[in-house]
C-alpha cells in the first residue's frame, strides 16, 4: 500500500511538471506570436503607405489592406481587448468595402537615384513575404498567389525601366550623353534578360531609341571641330596633311 501511495505520488508530481511545462510553453508561444504579428502588421502597414503611387493600383491596394486586416484579426485573436488594433479594423474593413474605389493618396516620387530603387525593392520583398505567409495561412488561395507573386515581378521590372530613364534623362540635361548611354545600355540589356522580354516590346524599343539618340550626341562632342585649337587637333592636322603630300608625291612618281 505504501509502495502504490509514493508511486501514485510520483506520477501526481511529474503529472504537475508536464502540465507546467505545457502552460509555460504556451505563453512563450502566445508572446513570440504577438511579436511576429506585430512586426508582420507594421511592415505591411508601411508598404501600405509608402508604396510609390506609380506602382500602386486599386487592386494592389486592395490585396495589400486585406493582408493587414488579416493580421489584425489574428492579432485580435491575441489580445481582445486592445482598443487600437479594433479601430483599425474598422478603417481597415470600411477600406475594402470600396473595393475598386479604394481611396490611394501614395505619393508617386520619380524614381532618380540607387538608394530609391533599392528601397522600392525592399518593399516589394517585404510585400512577396507577406503573400506567402498569408497564403500558408489559408488567407490566401494558390492560385491567387501565384498571380500575385507575378505582379510583384512585373511591378520590379518597371521599377528598373523607370530608373534607368529617369538616369538616362537626367543625363540629358545635365549635358552628360556618356553617362545618358550607359543608363540606356543597362536598360536595354535588362529588358532583354527577362523571361518574356516580347511582354515588354514596347518600353524597349523606346530604350533603344533613346540609346541611338545618346550615342549620337557623344559621337557629336567627340568630334573634332576645325575651330578647336589645342595639342590634340593640332597634331591630327598635322598628320592629315603629311599624308596627303605622301599621297601627293606617290602620284607624282607613278606619273
């Protein structure tokens, strides 16, 4: 009877432990998804705001708000109680009641130097990240994402057609054709990189047209003029007209 009571004892005793262990475990699990969720809600509310308005249509912006108002209503799940996860739910929800008359007011700054474009990129990562989580989640379907995740290419590849002109022209009016052909070469080389460059025949032909004009406008300044005096022209002259005497005294010794 004594041996069965410490038995019994001992079993209550590591019965006690596991259930402890299960309920720390489960905080420890509530917390580390409460912060995951926070930060998941705060990238997506800064792609949300930050996005280049260019690049932002009525349904990106759609799917955007509904993959913050996802979060949201997890969060929710987490924490009943917090007042400023409910009022954005309700902005949230009244948002996509719009659905293709979403409101937009992102700013639409040219995109003119690396730092921007790297930026775009990020969030556009960021945006990729939030798709493929929500889509794991059942939010999403398959073949939703998959268009998505499409998009996301299209959007980056005109990102880079954006740059590279805005570079390319900048170039131009800072009278610098040098670095105008060099942007226009990398856009051109870029556009054809891509797995379906027909889809973008347009943007590069017009690419390739604004390189022909920059190589013209260098081969134009590189140009010797007759009016130039220096070293250089002086010498090239020179040379011409050694070779045209040489030319000159052939003749005169066949003849």
């Amino acid at each position: 009877m004594i041996a069965l009571l410490i038995l019994a004892g001992v079993a209550i005793l590591i019965a006690i432990g596991f259930l402890n262990n299960a309920v720390e475990n489960a905080k420890v699990e509530k917390v580390r998804l409460k912060l995951e969720l926070a930060d998941r809600l705060r990238r997506c509310g800064q792609i949300n705001e930050v996005f280049p308005g260019q690049f932002m249509t009525a349904e990106l912006k759609l799917l955007i708000t509904r993959l913050e108002q996802n979060i949201v209503v997890r969060s929710l799940a987490l924490d009943k109680k917090n007042e400023v996860l409910k009022a954005r739910l309700v902005e949230l929800e009244a948002e996509i009641e719009k659905g293709e008359a979403i409101t937009i007011t992102n700013a639409a700054p040219p995109i003119m130097t690396e730092a921007q474009a790297k930026e775009v990129n990020y969030h556009l990562e960021g945006l990729h990240h939030q798709i493929v989580r929500a889509t794991q989640e059942g939010f999403l379907q398959q073949l939703e994402s998959r268009n998505w995740v499409n998009h996301i290419r299209h959007i980056l590849v005109l990102l880079h057609i954006e740059f590279f002109n805005n570079l390319g022209q900048q170039a131009f009016q800072d009278d610098q054709p040098g670095q105008a052909r060099l942007a226009f070469e990398r856009g051109v080389q870029y556009l054809k990189k891509q797995p379906n460059p027909a889809a973008y025949n347009e943007q590069l032909e017009y690419m390739i047209k604004l390189l022909k004009r920059a190589d013209n406008m260098v081969l134009t300044n590189t140009r010797p003029s007759d009016d130039d005096v220096n070293e250089l022209t002086a010498g090239l002259k020179e040379l011409s007209d050694a070779e045209q005497e040489g030319e000159w005294k052939k003749k005169a010794i066949y003849d």
